[in-house]
C-alpha cells in the first residue's frame, strides 16, 4: 500500500502504463518479443503498472471485500467450536470431550448364572442405553466371571473380565471401556462367595483360571486402561464407573470400585433410588407378552379352555422336610380357599437359591392341584407373574414384578432387610408387609385377593409410575457420563 500511494505515483512523468503496453503489444510485441530489449521494457511497464492509480483504487475495494469474506466465512466456524468447548466444559469441568467414536461400555454383574433379577438388570439397562441414551448395540459388552452363553435363560452372551480387560487395553478406538456395575448384592460377595454360586466344577475351574481382582463383579475401573500409560502425561486417558442401584453391605474387596466410582445410586440408602428391576414392564411390554402366552400353552396344552386360575408361588431352597410339610399345608389352604393352581417356579438356580426338587416333594405333600414349572428362563418367569391371580414368594425380584403387574403379592421374608425396606421405600402404604409365618398365607392374602381388596390396582399404579420416574432421574444423569472418549488434565 505504501508503494502504491498518490504521492509516489505523481513523481512519474511518463504515459500511462496501460497505454504503452497495448501500444507495444499490439504494433511490435510480437516481432521483438524475447530479445533483452523488448524484456527491459516490459519488466518497466510492470512496474509501472504496480505504481498506478488503477492499482491503488483496486486495493481499496478488494482489501475490505476480502476481510468481509473473511469474517462470514470462518467466524461462525469458530464461534461453534468455541460454543462445543463451552458445553463441555459445562459437562465434566477439566475435562475434554471427542464424541466420536463413542467409548464401549461393560455391563458387569452376576449374570454368568441363572439368577431372575440379575437377567433383570442386564436386560433393563441394556434397552435403556440403546433405546433412551442412544447407543448402539455393538457399543455393549457384558461382563462375568467367566465367558458363558446365557441366552437359553433370557439373557446374553457374557464374556470373562479377564477377556473384556484385554480388549479394552488394546482398543484404541473404543478403549478403554466404561463400566456399570448392574445392581443386587454384589458389593458384598467377594471371589470366593461369588465361585460359589457357579453351577459346576468346570466353570468354577475357569473362573480362578480367568480370575483378574478379589472382587469379581466390581472390578475397579482402573484396570480397564493400558498398564503402558506413561503416569506423568499432561493429558491422562480416563474411563468412568457408574454403580446402578445396588445393595448390601460392601466387603472390603469390594471397596476400591466403590470409592472410585464416578456415580453412585442405592436402593437402600442416600443416594437413594429404586432397583432397576422396576423398569422391566415399561420396557419390555411386547415380549413379555409373548412369553406369557408361551407359558399358558406350556402349562395347559389342551388349550384356552383347559386353562385355570393359577397362583405363582417361589421360594428358596427348603432344607427340612418339615417346613417344606408346613408350606404344603399353607399352599393347600391358599389353593382351596383362592379356586387356583399353585404353580411353582424358579427364580434362580444358583447353589443356596430355589430348588426343583424341593418343589417337586412339596407338591407331593399337598392334596390340591399344583403344578412344578421346570423352565429356567428369566422372560418365561416374568410373563408366569403377569398372569397370577396373586404371587408367593422369598425373593425381593419376583416381588418386584409383581408389584409392577398390580398383582397380589406377599412375601415370606427372612432376615435380610432388603424386602422390607423395597416395600417401605416404594410399594403403597396399604401393600402387606412381610409375612412372619407360613400359617397366616391365606389369612393375610384373603384381603388383597379377589373382587374387593384392600389395596386397589389404581393405588398400585400410582405408586409404580413414582417408582419408574425416580429410577429414570438416575439413570439420565449417568447414562450422560459414560461413552464418550475423554483425557483429564494433570494439574
């Protein structure tokens, strides 16, 4: 701009530069073209040209047309990406975000082995992130103790930690992987509890050769990060560990996970939200439908009009022959009394949870219709309580869906607290308590069974609706937590 300012310009006395070239161009350019000459000369017409007013006039409208285009074009570009960084750092604080690809999530628990409500937890946060958080299906692995096919029982493949640690160390796209710890009592079962509940010596062999930490279903989340992770970096990878509604007392094995876990809810104390099991009508309507009506055909294969009222009743393994004589006396006066089929189920089959065969003597013992109902599958069970008159049972998940169906429930407690702190926290006040004896079955249940119950369906549902928004608050808030790749920054 300098070199082509007016003052410099009026200090050259020669015709005007455009002149002079077309002249040449067009007279005798094209016969001196190439000589030293005709190069000297048009090497000063250039100049010339630079130094012009035509040249000085032309700056003056480009360079601010160009800073105009400059300003719409990148500005808002950069305005977004100043906005992306805002809301991130909105989101977790010192901590930055690369949404794509999304991080793979664990879905750890006692899934390994046919357990009714830890299938229930698999498959309600399972649909939940895909379905409410937006994941996709192949973004999930879920966790065990060892690598196992559940998908006879109603629930998935599951993978050994063991595999899923290696995978996740040497991912580099996804990895490392986030973790849910799924819910139930796991926080109070260390390995030597946990190999105790796999169903036989071959899988309990693969579960030490497999072994990864002293806390099988709440691995710390640590161990899911390259062990080649220089400490000292500026920028240090990180994964999340989410604690999804679980229970009990924690074991000293189990403390680590805890204390390092980015969220935490409770079913039993602050903070406090409900199981996950009570999500299980909301998200599954249609297959357990499906799996209901497949129960009625198992249970009455003669057809509609073969089928009869039935009482679904669970109950953990009985050791002596005489309780199990004083619950066939109970059933019998239920079955008479209510014009029903006692059916008997199993809500697990893990050592120390319900027993075949136990039901098979109980139903020996009994003078009024029963029917043992072998099938182990978790959507097989849930479909059984939705079509029970009333539901008998030991275990807190079997209660739970029936109180999510509005079904007549009662519950044969023992000395664990969990039940009656479910049915004080969350079941209607009017809802019965535990039962203390198996004598008071029928006394007790007469009340919410039949035409005019004590407690109504519509009391029920209000309660169930409460249940499912509180557990959905929690979920929102760690579902936003998880999946995306993340580094923390060293201060």
């Amino acid at each position: 701009l300098h070199c082509c300012h007016p003052s410099i310009i009026r200090q050259n006395k020669s015709p005007r530069p455009s002149m002079v070239l077309r002249g040449a161009d067009t007279e005798k350019g094209h016969q001196r073209r190439g000589s030293p000459k005709h190069s000297n000369h048009a090497a000063a017409m250039c100049l010339r040209l630079l130094f012009s007013r035509q040249c000085y006039r032309a700056l003056l409208v480009v360079i601010p047309v160009f800073s105009c285009m400059q300003y719409f074009i990148f500005h808002p570009f950069a305005t977004r990406v100043a906005q992306d960084q805002d809301v991130r750092s909105s989101f977790i604080s010192h901590t930055m975000t690369y949404p794509k690809p999304r991080r793979k999530i664990v879905l750890l628990g006692p899934h390994d082995r046919y357990n009714f409500g830890d299938l229930i937890f698999t498959s309600v946060v399972a649909k939940l992130l895909v379905s409410r958080a937006g994941f996709s299906p192949d973004d999930l692995l879920f966790g065990g103790m060892v690598t196992v096919d559940m998908t006879k029982y109603g629930g998935y493949n599951i993978l050994s930690m063991k595999q899923i640690q290696s995978l996740s160390q040497e991912d580099t796209d996804q990895g490392p992987y986030d973790i849910i710890y799924l819910g139930g009592e796991a926080v109070g079962c260390n390995f030597d509890c946990a190999v105790k509940m796999l169903p036989d010596e071959r899988t309990k062999t693969e579960a030490r050769r497999e072994r990864i930490h002293d806390c099988p279903y709440l691995i710390p989340k640590n161990l899911l990060l390259p062990p080649s992770m220089p400490k000292n970096d500026t920028f240090q990878m990180k994964n999340y560990a989410v604690i999804n509604s679980m229970g009990g007392t924690p074991c000293n094995e189990c403390k680590k996970a805890i204390e390092t876990a980015d969220y935490i809810a409770l079913r039993d104390r602050n903070p406090l939200f409900p199981d996950s099991a009570v999500m299980m009508k909301e998200l599954h309507p249609n297959k357990i439908s499906e799996a209901a009506e497949e129960v009625l055909q198992d249970l009455f294969p003669g057809g509609v009009n073969t089928r009869q009222k039935i009482i679904a009743v669970q109950h953990r393994d009985i050791p002596t022959e005489e309780a199990r004589l004083e619950l066939a006396l109970a059933l019998d006066k239920v079955s008479k009394a209510g014009h029903a089929t006692i059916v008997f189920f199993v809500a697990g089959t893990a050592p120390n949870h319900d027993s075949l065969s136990c039901y098979k003597q109980i139903a020996q013992m009994m003078t009024e219709p029963s029917i043992v109902y072998e099938e182990e599958n978790m959507w097989k069970s849930v479909g059984l309580i939705s079509q029970a008159e009333a539901v008998l049972s030991t275990s807190l998940h079997v209660r739970i869906i029936a109180f999510l169906y509005l079904r007549p429930r009662l519950t044969w407690c023992g000395l664990e607290p969990k039940h009656p702190q479910f049915i004080a926290l969350w079941d209607t006040d009017e809802s019965p308590r535990c039962l203390k004896s198996k004598n008071e079955t029928w006394s007790v249940l007469q009340r919410y069974y039949g035409p005019n119950p004590n407690i109504t369906q519509a009391a029920t549902a209000i309660a169930y609706e409460k249940t499912v928004k509180k557990y959905l608050e929690s979920f929102d808030s760690w579902s936003s937590l998880v999946g995306w790749r993340r580094y923390s920054t060293r201060s």
